[in-house]
C-alpha cells in the first residue's frame, strides 16, 4: 500500500505540511532539546514530550483524514506511518489492523531518528527515548479510529534507544478524550498582521540568495524510502513540527518556572542535573525564566554549530556557494541565505562587523508564531534558536575560523561556544512581544552584561 503524500509547501520562511508549520532540524538539537526537557527532574518532562507530539500530529492527521478518501483504519495508519518516514523520524511497521478499534495495539519501530540521536549522548539512559515517536502512534491511532488511544513503550530494554534491536509501543484505549483529541483549539493571535513587507537583502549583493534557495530546494531531503531517515550534511535531518518544538519549550519554559517557585534550593542541584551548566561559570543568577532561556538558548548553540557547522563543511556549500564568497565575512551572508530555506523564518543581516559585532533580524521566526498561536502575547523574548544559532555562527566565522576545515567535534564545540572571549547574542526585539520582526546582537562577551 503506498500514497502519493502531501508535498511541502513554501511561502518565504516557511513550510507547511498538511497545514502544519513545519521546520528542517538536525538530530544533534533533537537530542539536546530533549535532554533539556528531561533533564530536570522536578518536572513531567516525559509527559511535556508526549503531550506536544499527540497534540500537534493528531492535528495534522485529524485535518488530513477528513479531507481524504481513506475508507478505513489500515489506510488511514498506513498513510501516517508513510508520511512519518517522508519526515525523516523512521520506520513504523502498524500491522493489519481491524475494523473496529482494537483494546490494544502494538506498533514496531525499526529505525528511529531519535533512537539514533539519543545513542549519540554520552552515557547510556535507564529509560527508552522514543518519546516523540509513541506520541506520534498514538495520535495516529486516535486519528485513524476517532477513539482515544495512549501507550507506552514494551519491552524497554530492547529498545533501539537502549541498543536493542526494534522499539515496541504499546497501545490501548484511553479512558476518554484528552482535550487535544477532542479537536484542541489553539488561542490564535493574528500573527500575519504583525508582519509587515519583508526587507530585501541590503548586504552582499553578490551573495545570490535566490540562487542558494533554489538549490536547497532541489536537495530531496526527505526520508529514505527504506529506513526513513534523513542523511546529509554529516547529520541526521527530520522535517519536523514547529509547535512540537515551541509547545515543548515553552511548556519546559513555564515548569521549571513554576518547579523554582516551588522548591527555591532546587537551583542547588541543577549542576548535576544539566552538565551543560557547567560551563557557566557561575549560574547562581540563572533563576527561573533565566535559566530556561539558557538551556533552550544551548540546544540553539548545538544546532548552530552541528548543522550549520555541516553545510558549510559540505560539498554543496563548495560547488554552489564557495564561488559567490570574497571574504570571511561571506560565509555569514552565506549561510544565513541557506537557513531562509529551512523553514524558521527570513533572516536578514542588518549589520555585520567582522570579528565584533552581528545584528539580525528575522521576519516569521517559526518560535514567536507557534507562541502566538498557543499562548498569546509573550512578556519576554522567546527566539532561543534564532539566538543561539547567531552566535554559533559568529564563534564558527570568528572565534574557531571555520573557513580552516576544522572537525566538528565535541572538543571543537567546547572551543567554539564556551572558551575565550566568545560570542554572545542578546534579543533586543521580537515577534511574539508585538515587534514587527524579533532581532539579535551578537557580540563577544555580552552575557556578562545580562
């Protein structure tokens, strides 16, 4: 059984599949940003993961079933578990399933994007990470039979997550509808009225961006049709869910929030819970929404140097983009010409001085609409990919010269993000606040001013 899928469709900055906003991100960020969301163990970061994953693809799938002639159950899974392989996420095996929804159900993962991120971590996990991908069956399931469905992962221990050889999950009727099965309505915010004309690019005009978007839209990033997995660049890619990401980080945002207020001397051994801090010298100041930010603001950094750090080291990144560049400098407008195709927004530099100082400012930032969308006007700035991605791209120029070829490793990273004077990137404006585009400023140092 095969169907001709949805193919993407863009507008500029975004992509869209099957109506939902959808974003390209890489394997190290998916694996970052759930060892975020775990990490603290105060909060249901489990059940944060699984809540955002049902909501947003029963969404999908929900809209998609009702405008298709899939007649049954079996073409309805069928036509997810296709669909979840386009994405990059795996490999579902969802059997032949009856007619009437079964009291319980067992799907087979063979290949798993993120079984294959999480073995990247150091050290092995006493739990299996399949985390999206349950939430995922599970919502397809409800979505196929319009009967609530949850679950949980069999056999945990031979997980793909955990180095076994296939991931089971467990379905089974739920008690009742979670509110997002019941056809969950986000608060909507009329995010197109907040963002005016976007600026054509006003620096380095011989950088060609429409060129650079017109070649990253002939790459077939999409899943391999025998283990639906994304391989390019030196990493693994996903077509993923934006309000997967934002619902996860800003409900991470709100608990720790909220997990601090409870316990104020939990902060005393949020060290051992997120080796990351480590790396900030002194994170006593590091309270509440401070802290989130700077956790989501690190899986930014990670993404920034893992994918971006790929491109640039990338064939196609010599062929089609080492012709347009003059200097250094280049490379930033480069590469900021690339991310305009990966569904996070039109990024524009607005100043670039070489070695000091980056402003950049980002029309449709996939993190303020999705806040729109769920949670309405933001008090506080909420682009953590769009700043720790700037940075990044700063300390790759700048700091650890990429333009040497190094390797991209976990000694490079250290170097790159957390070692002499590095770069820094401070939101001065953004979209879910009001602001007609959200902006960053890059700069050495500038942490210690916050």
């Amino acid at each position: 059984m095969s169907f001709a899928l949805p193919q993407k469709t863009r507008s500029p900055g975004q992509i869209f599949l099957g109506g939902e906003p959808m974003v390209i991100h890489c394997n190290h960020y998916n694996r970052f940003l759930q060892m975020v969301v775990e990490g603290c163990q105060s909060i249901d970061g489990l059940g944060l993961q699984l809540e955002a994953a049902q909501e947003v693809v029963y969404r999908q799938l929900s809209g998609q079933f009702a405008a298709l002639s899939l007649d049954t159950a079996q073409q309805r899974m069928h036509w997810a578990a296709e669909q979840y392989a386009y994405c990059g996420f795996g490999h579902l095996n969802i059997g032949n399933l009856p007619d009437n929804p079964p009291a319980e159900w067992i799907v087979r993962e063979d290949h798993s994007h993120y079984a294959n991120a999480l073995l990247l971590n150091r050290g092995s996990r006493n739990f299996p990470g399949e985390l999206f991908d349950l939430g995922y069956c599970a919502a397809s399931l409800t979505a196929s039979y319009d009967f609530p469905y949850q679950g949980d992962i069999a056999l945990p221990n031979n997980a793909l997550s955990a180095g076994g050889t296939q991931t089971l999950f467990h379905l089974r009727q739920a008690p009742e509808h979670r509110e997002f099965f019941c056809g969950f309505t986000r608060q909507m915010h009329d995010a197109h009225a907040l963002q005016p004309d976007i600026p054509p690019k006003s620096c380095a005009q011989h950088i060609d961006e429409q060129q650079i978007l017109e070649e990253m839209s002939h790459l077939s990033i999409q899943g391999n049709p025998e283990s639906g997995l994304i391989d390019a660049f030196g990493v693994q890619l996903t077509l993923h869910y934006a309000d997967y990401y934002n619902l996860l980080s800003f409900r991470f945002e709100k608990a720790l929030k909220h997990a601090l207020q409870a316990s104020p001397f939990l902060i005393r051994t949020l060290a051992a819970e997120y080796p990351v801090l480590e790396e900030y010298k002194d994170f006593g100041h590091l309270q509440g929404d401070f802290l989130a930010r700077t956790l989501l603001t690190e899986a930014g950094h990670v993404c920034g140097f893992r994918t971006m750090g790929g491109i640039m080291m990338s064939a196609l990144w010599k062929e089609k983009i080492m012709p347009m560049i003059r200097d250094q400098s280049d490379w930033i407008h480069g590469i900021v010409a690339v991310i305009n195709s990966l569904g996070w927004g039109v990024w524009r530099v607005i100043e670039l001085i070489p070695g000091q100082r980056l402003i950049l400012r980002a029309w449709k930032p996939y993190e303020s609409l999705g806040y729109l969308r769920a949670f309405g006007i933001s008090d506080t700035p909420v682009d953590y990919l769009l700043a720790g991605v700037a940075s990044a791209l700063m300390n790759l120029i700048f700091h650890v010269n990429i333009t040497n070829k190094p390797t991209l490793d976990d000694t490079l990273y250290e170097q790159a993000m957390h070692e002499g004077d590095h770069f820094w990137a401070k939101q001065s404006a953004c979209v879910a606040q009001g602001h007609p585009y959200s902006e960053v400023i890059v700069e050495r140092g500038i942490l210690r001013d916050w």
